[in-house]
C-alpha cells in the first residue's frame, strides 16, 4: 500500500486545477506509479466553495470500475491536503479531443456507456458530480474511461433534502437549465444535472467545440441562461445516426424530470447498440 506521502517520489506535473496541483508520483519501494492531488492550505476555508472532506470521502467510499479509485489521504499540520489516486496515463478526454479532434460513433457510445455506469453507481448512494466535463473524465491507453474531480460534488442527506442546496459550483458552460435558474432548482432532480453535463459533453466529443455555439465561440453567462433555457437543441451534423440524435435528445430535455435516468440511459439503443461491442 501506499503508507506514507514521504514514500512518494515527484515526477511531473499533470495539471494545475482551481484548487490545487495533480503530479505523477512513483513510489519508491514499489515503483509503482499514482497520481497525487495536492490542495493548497486555505487561510480562508469559508470562502471558498471547494470541500476537501467530500472528495476524500467519496473516493475513499467508492468502488466502481467506472471512478477513480483513491489508495490514500493526507491532511499536513500546515492545512495542506493531499489525495493518492490511480494514475490514468492517457490523461483526459479534454486533451484527447484537442490532441486527436472529434471521436466518431462507436467511441461516443463507448465512452457513454462508461460514464453512465459511474453515475448510475453514485446516483444509487445519493451523490451528485455536479461537474461532469471532459476534463474531469480519466482515460486510459485502453480507452477505459473513470470519473475524477469529486471537488464540487454533493451527497444529499438520507432523511430530509435539503429546500435549497448550493449546487451552483462547477463548470457552467455544462450546466443545466435548473442549476443556471435557481428559481427552477428542485431537490428530486438533482441527479438529472450530471445528465445534462454529460450531453453537453459527449456532444462536444462528437462535434469537436462547445456545442451550441459554433467553433471557437464561448458563451457567457447570460448567453448560456438564454441557449439552456429557451434555445433550440443543438443541430446535429447531417451524419449523425438516428440513436445518437435520440440519445442526446433524451440527456438534453430542458425539463429536468424529464431527462431520462442513468440507469434508463443505460439501456437506450445508442448505449446498448454500440457502447458494449468493444467493452
Ligand atoms: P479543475 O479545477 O481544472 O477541474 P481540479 O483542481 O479540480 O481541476 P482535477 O480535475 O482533479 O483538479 O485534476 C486536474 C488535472 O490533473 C486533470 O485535468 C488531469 O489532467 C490531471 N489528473 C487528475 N487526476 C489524474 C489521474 N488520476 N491520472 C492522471 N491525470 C490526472
Ligand atoms: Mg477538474
């Protein structure tokens, strides 16, 4: 096991995030290679939106091929923290996309099928992501994909939901009609928020750019409100079989109880048609 922060060795950096720094470590008895998560000491923890203690304690619970398992936590007396991960050595589907350009079909229904699954197994605990996007989606050299960055992520309390719950973090360019209003947001549907993100984001891995815009344009705030809640649905490319249009269609419903459920996706003839051949 990985038992002591010291017995890890600094490779490289893998990212900076919001939050912190992601380094590739080696460990030295082992040599076996992990992903370290450092988050900065805080002088001001109330300011910030960030909950360290729910990310440890949703790796740390979690036991899913689909997320990304965590082999140890560390709090420093300075306040700094620090998370040891499965190191995925394909990076993210972010990088991915820009490294290789748009992904066809069959690795839409592939990657779909991977992603659905973990938030089929969250959603069954009460937990939320709230920040499902390319960058927070881990490949490995074998297309396996796994959920990461449980930053901003929430799980709701088993006796009463809470009337109001600050789910309004995360990335908003992915975010759905109801967490962009609060005047929309209803505890029973928070889970349908990870479904919108994970449209959106399967979406962008099709047509290469955000995907309600044309390329290269980013929506701001105000833009995004009006495209969610009042838009159109994106236009597809005139390529686009009929199960990928209707599998969107059914993430993108701008009502959230009308979105179809992790587990109903599941077994919709996009997912089930081409997301498992190559599994
Ligand atoms: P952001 O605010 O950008 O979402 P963050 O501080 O929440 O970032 P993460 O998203 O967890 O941090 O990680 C930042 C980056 O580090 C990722 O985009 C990815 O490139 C890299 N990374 C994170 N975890 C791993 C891992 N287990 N294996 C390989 N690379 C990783
Ligand atoms: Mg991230």
């Amino acid at each position: 096991g990985v038992s002591k922060l010291l017995d890890l060795e600094k490779l490289c950096v893998l990212g900076h995030g919001n939050y912190g720094t992601v380094y590739k470590v080696r460990h030295r008895q082992t040599s076996a290679i992990y992903a370290l998560k450092v988050i900065r000491a805080d002088p001001d923890a109330s300011q910030q939106p960030y909950q360290q203690s729910h990310e440890m304690k949703i790796l740390i619970s979690t036991d899913s091929p689909y997320i990304i398992k965590c082999l140890g936590a560390y709090e420093s007396l300075a306040g700094e923290k620090a998370i040891v991960m499965e190191y995925m050595d394909a990076g993210t589907l972010d990088t991915l996309l820009k490294a290789n350009g748009p992904f066809p079909e069959s690795s839409i229904a592939h990657i779909g099928y991977q992603v659905l699954s973990g938030l089929n197994y969250l959603h069954a605990f009460n937990i939320f992501h709230l920040d499902i996007k390319p960058s927070n989606l881990l490949v490995d050299k074998n297309m396996n994909v796994k959920i990461g960055d449980f930053g901003v992520s929430k799980i709701m309390p088993e006796s009463d939901p809470p009337d109001y719950w600050d789910i309004y973090v995360g990335t908003y360019a992915y975010m759905s009609p109801e967490r962009l209003d609060s005047n929309m947001y209803d505890p029973r549907f928070v889970s349908a928020a990870d479904i919108w993100s994970l449209g959106v984001t399967l979406l962008e891995l099709y047509v290469g750019h955000f995907p309600f815009l044309p390329p290269g344009e980013k929506p701001n705030w105000m833009q995004l409100v009006l495209i969610t809640r009042y838009g159109e649905a994106p236009s597809m490319p005139k390529e686009a079989s009929e199960e990928l249009r209707g599998f969107i269609s059914c993430c993108l419903h701008k009502e959230p109880n009308k979105r179809w459920t992790a587990l109903q996706l599941l077994s919709h003839p996009f997912i089930c048609g081409k997301g498992r051949l190559e599994d």
